[in-house]
C-alpha cells in the first residue's frame, strides 16, 4: 500500500490540527502479556526486539517503532522430544506479541481520518513478519487461509488472519537388534496459525501464534524370527483444540 494513501487528509485543516502533535519517537514500551499464562503454559521467552517500522516525510512525517516478544512452547517441545527419544527436536508452537507507536499516534488523528489506512499497513507488515517468523522457527509451506475478526480482552474486534503450515517429521527408526532396525514412516505434521491486529489507545497491537494441528499415531509390527514378534506404536499425544485454545487466550490477553 502506498503510504501516501494515509496521508492524504482531506483538507489544511487536518493537517493543522496535528502538526502540533507530531514529535520523535523514543523507545517504545514492551506489550503487556498474560505472563502467568504463559509461565504455566511453558512458554519461554526467546527473543526480544525493537525496531523502526518505517520514518516517512510527506505533508508530514510519520514515524512508527515497534517493541516485540517472541516465545516457543519448551513444554510441548521437551515432551515431543521425550516421546521420541530425542528424534524429533524443533519448534512446533510459538507465540509472538508487538506493540507499534507511531508519531503521530492514532489517536491524535482528528476524526480518525487516515486510522483504517495506517491499519491497512500495519496489518500487512505484521503479516510478513509473522509468515518470517513461522519459517524461521523450521515450518514450511506457510499459507494464509482465511481472515475474520477475533474479540479480544478489551472488547476490541481485531483482524483475525488464519494459517496453515507443516513441521517436518520424517519418521523415527529403532534399532531391534545388531543389525536390523523398526521403522516408523514420517510425513509432514499439519501446523496451524493466527495473527491478530487490531487498535489500541494510539497504537497498534499485534498477536499472534502457530500450534500443531493434528496429533500422530502409527503402529508398525516386524517378524524377527519365528518366535520374536516385535510391534511399536506411536502417538506424540498432540491436543490440536487445547493449543488453538490456549494460542488464542494469549492473544486475546495482550494489551
């Protein structure tokens, strides 16, 4: 989107009214989180950072900074990894909150002239950096699937965009014996993903989280001898509705 396209107020008068407010940016305050959900929930803080979203002199300048916190699910990992005897080791479920400050912030806006615009940006902005963090966490395939609006704590409707990813899982293999080993065949596991945007006393928030989308289970039997028989099943105990659920809490939680 052209950035013009929310600067164009409609008329000197807007303009006016918020020259007065325009003014540089500092540092922009981390978004609050439900931090006791994600204690119990055993999600980790992994990174944190602030960025400049973008500095644009027009009729005015528009300055926008950003404030992020990324975390990956160590419980549901360490479990995975447990079950699978250190086989499958990766990141299956993150969570990602923003806070996005601009000058001027939104609220100074007269009339919310120029808001939904600016939104309209963020909102695309916040979708790559979501699609570049799913893929950097090893997911591939990443697709966006649906939008729809989400209501979150506030009582705000934010811009709900859904997903669909895959982790890569290319099966385990046992050894039986010296020489032979049970193989259990690998396919991509389905990963599913929301990314919530939404307005918030003059800023922008964004939220948004990936979760495993269907559990795995297979059973593989093997004739050693005519006296052995040697069956192993597999069930990673993966709970697609609880991680939706509880992805969405979160998001739903950041102010």
């Amino acid at each position: 989107m052209d950035r013009r396209d929310f600067l164009a107020f409609a008329g000197t008068g807007a303009l006016a009214s918020i020259a007065g407010c325009t003014s540089a940016l500092g540092s922009v305050a981390a978004p609050d989180v439900p931090t006791d959900e994600l204690e119990a929930g055993g999600w980790v803080l992994q990174d944190e950072s602030e960025e400049t979203v973008f500095e644009e002199t027009y009729l005015i300048t528009v300055e926008a900074k950003s404030h992020s916190l990324s975390y990956g699910d160590e419980a549901l990992r360490a479990a995975i990894r447990e079950k699978t005897l250190g086989h499958v080791d990766g990141t299956m479920a993150m969570f990602a909150a923003t806070r996005i400050e601009f000058s001027p912030d939104l609220a100074s806006l007269p009339g919310g002239v120029g808001t939904g615009q600016i939104i309209d940006r963020t909102e695309s902005e916040a979708r790559s950096q979501f699609e570049s963090r799913m893929k950097s966490a090893g997911l591939g395939n990443v697709e966006r699937v649906g939008t729809g609006t989400l209501q979150v704590d506030t009582g705000a409707n934010a811009r709900l965009t859904t997903y669909e990813a895959e982790f890569p899982f290319d099966g385990v293999s046992f050894p039986v014996t010296d020489d032979r080993a049970l193989s259990l065949s690998g396919s991509p596991i389905a990963v599913a993903g929301d990314l919530a945007v939404w307005p918030h006393d003059g800023a922008v928030l964004v939220a948004g989280g990936a979760y495993p989308a269907e559990n795995v289970e297979e059973t593989v039997t093997e004739e050693l001898s005519e006296a052995i028989t040697v069956t192993v099943d597999l069930d990673l105990g993966l709970e697609p509705e609880r991680y939706r659920e509880e992805v969405r809490s979160l998001v739903r939680g950041v102010t």
